[in-house]
C-alpha cells in the first residue's frame, strides 16, 4: 500500500427496524452509526482489503439513515416453505413460485450477485473484489447504496431479477453534495441490472449459479480519449478525462457459482468481465477479474460455529485503461502518477471466525496483495485485521 506499518479502524452500528404493513408487505429502515477510515485513506488496491471502509472516512462517529425500503412478497403457488427470519426480512411462509418487489433506497448487492459464502464483510471475506465481483460497477454513493427499484421472479429451480437505480452525480463521486449524498437526484443518469439465477444439487447437495449483467448510462469519459489529450496538449489525464465526458454506456457481465461440498465445505467461484474503454463509475478500477474460495464450517474441529475461509483473485485492466493509469490519470481507488510496469493484481486472503457465543464472533483475517493496483514496482502488501461481531 502506500503507507508502511498504516494502523486503521472502523465500528459501526446498525439498526434494523421492520414493520409488517400487510400480507406479503414489509417496510424496513437501517439507522447507522459509523466512524472510522480505511487503509491509506481507502486508496491504493484495485481489491481494496476491507468492506467495511467507506470511500469517505470521519474520525467522529456520524449517524445515518443507510436503508429505507419497501417489500413486497406475492405468492403464485407451488411448494409452500418457511423463510427464515434474518437482518431486513421477517420469517414467513412462501411459496416456490413467487414475485418479490423491492423499492427504496438500498444496496444493489442485498439482491444480485450474492453468495451465501462470500458476500458479507461483517461475517465473511473482506476484500471488496471477494463480496462481489470486482468488475460489478453498481451504482451507489460513497456507501455503496443507491435508490431504485427491483423485481424477482421465483419459477421452480430459477429466479429472474431485474431493477433500475441512480448513480452518482459524477464518475466516483464520494460526498455529502446535494440531498442525495452523491446521487445524481434526477434519475438521469441510471443503471440498468439484470440476474438469471438457477438453483440445482450435485451430489445431492445444494448449489446456485448466477448470470448478472449491468448497463451504466450516464456522462462518462473514454481513457484513450483522455490519453491522446495528454499526449497532445500536454493536458493531466485526469482533468482530460473530466472535459470529455459525455453520455455513453458502460456494460459489465460476471458468474457467480456457489456450491456445498460436503456438511461443512463450500465452494465458491465468480469471474467478470467490463467495458474498459470508459471509466468505471462507483465501484472499483477492476476490468477483469476471476476468484475462487472455500468457506469451512468449524464442526469437524468441535467447533461448529467457527468459519474458516480461504479465497484467491486476480483483477486487470483493459489495454487504454492500463494506457491511462500508465500516464498518471487518478481513478477510484488507485492512480499514484505513474504505472511503470503493468501486471495482474493478485490478491489471497484468508480469515478465521471465533464463535465467542451464538451472537457475538471474533475474527482474523490476513490478506497478501502481490502488485497492489497492477504496479510491479509496488508491494507486495501484507494486511491484517481483527474485527467483533455482535448480531442480536
């Protein structure tokens, strides 16, 4: 990373306060109280090491209202099952065949692209390239949420999602401008989010493969445009590809597999891919990117509460994406002024989950980024955590 021996620290605390409004109807609001700033001030890994750093950080604790939505559940028939109750969802019984609307402000990643391994850093990986996939550019402010609207449905073994949401005012725009902290209030510049999901078991155990594809459409830069700029005028590339945007479109596809080995192993695997040729818009300066882990349940040792994960990535760029950064330009997370020798980030990370009790979880986590943001004259970068858990 930037900064050797860099000691950081976050705490949150989040309330998660639903009401029942009628059959199939749930209104939820998740207050947050943060503080706290990432490694580097959240700077210099395309794989940034921690989820739960926000791109803004405050040495005071602040108090936010993250989530506020409206769900509703609307059972077509088929097998009648009971869904449990978790953080923003009351048990009820549904049935297979099911439409769910979503609308309201909260993240994309509570409804696509999520794994039952791999997706929360309060209680799994930490790496923002292991919660989703690295190439995932979903819209959200500086806390990765967003207002919008979704909808599932639930047909046998598959389920189809779709929504629409608001970025940013501007490319990687962090902050408390304007009354939507960073969103654009107009809905003009919008995302566009598509996910086929498909349920199946092998071996006779549970498994789930997922499709999700996104459409960003909004007043974006294109980097060989910003580079020829530099090259000709002299111009910063950073500044050159501020005065070229203008609307364009910015597509992204990834995979995402999990899959239950055996009572107390799971495997999973995602890979992406984006448009590279324009800027990413609020989630991280990743092109390319595949990852493959496994999450252990702690029972073979006694301890069936304990998870121990382990989990691999590699990210790129796109050739004028890599020209860009190359010639000094600044990105979302990464960009020092120079990118002497482009190679493949390569990032390991592995963690240990202590189950104090059933509610409270104790935690390690090592994490090594080989080339941390492509630079082969940087790193490697060794980076360690501890965290508290306590879910009631």
């Amino acid at each position: 990373m930037s900064r050797v021996g860099d000691l950081r620290q976050t705490n949150d605390v989040t309330l998660f306060a639903g009401l029942r409004l009628w059959q199939g109807a749930e209104l939820w609001v998740n207050p947050e109280i943060d503080q706290g700033f990432g490694v580097a001030d959240t700077h210099g890994a395309a794989g940034f090491p921690s989820g739960e750093s926000y791109k803004l950080g405050y040495a005071f604790p602040y108090t936010r209202v993250q989530r506020y939505f409206l769900r509703e559940t609307v059972n077509l028939g088929g097998q009648e099952h009971k869904l449990e109750a978790d953080l923003n969802q009351f048990a009820q019984a549904v049935t297979d065949d099911r439409l769910v609307f979503t609308v309201g402000k909260f993240g994309i990643v509570d409804i696509f692209d999520t794994n039952k391994y791999a997706n929360n850093p309060k209680n799994d990986f930490l790496n923002w390239a292991l919660i989703n996939a690295g190439t995932f550019d979903y819209a959200g402010d500086a806390w990765g949420l967003t207002y919008g609207a979704a909808a599932e449905w639930y047909k046998d073994r598959f389920t189809v999602r779709g929504g629409v949401f608001s970025l940013s005012g501007t490319p990687a725009e962090a902050a408390f401008s304007g009354p939507a902290y960073g969103l654009d209030p107009n809905l003009s510049q919008f995302q566009a989010v598509g996910e086929i999901e498909e349920r199946h078991e092998l071996w006779g155990l549970p498994g789930k493969l997922k499709v999700t594809g996104f459409l960003s459409r909004g007043r974006m830069g294109n980097f060989q445009d910003a580079v020829n700029a530099a090259n000709w005028l002299g111009m910063d590339p950073s500044l050159a590809i501020a005065l070229d945007r203008k609307f364009r479109s910015r597509p992204g596809v990834s995979v995402n597999l999990e899959q239950q080995i055996n009572d107390s192993v799971g495997f999973f695997a995602r890979a992406g891919y984006t448009d590279g040729s324009v800027e990413p818009w609020d989630f991280a300066d990743i092109d390319r990117t595949v990852q493959a882990g496994v999450s252990i349940s702690g029972k073979d040792w006694g301890r069936p509460d304990d998870t121990l994960g382990f989990a691999g990535i590699v990210n790129g760029l796109a050739n004028s994406h890599e020209a860009y950064f190359a010639a000094g330009g600044m990105g979302i997370l990464i960009g020092d002024g120079g990118l002497p020798v482009y190679r493949l980030e390569k990032i390991v990370e592995s963690y240990y989950n202590y189950a104090l009790t059933p509610n409270i979880k104790l935690g390690l986590d090592y994490q090594l980024i080989v080339d941390p943001a492509y630079d082969g004259a940087r790193g490697p970068a060794n980076i360690f955590a501890a965290r508290i858990h306590w879910q009631f």
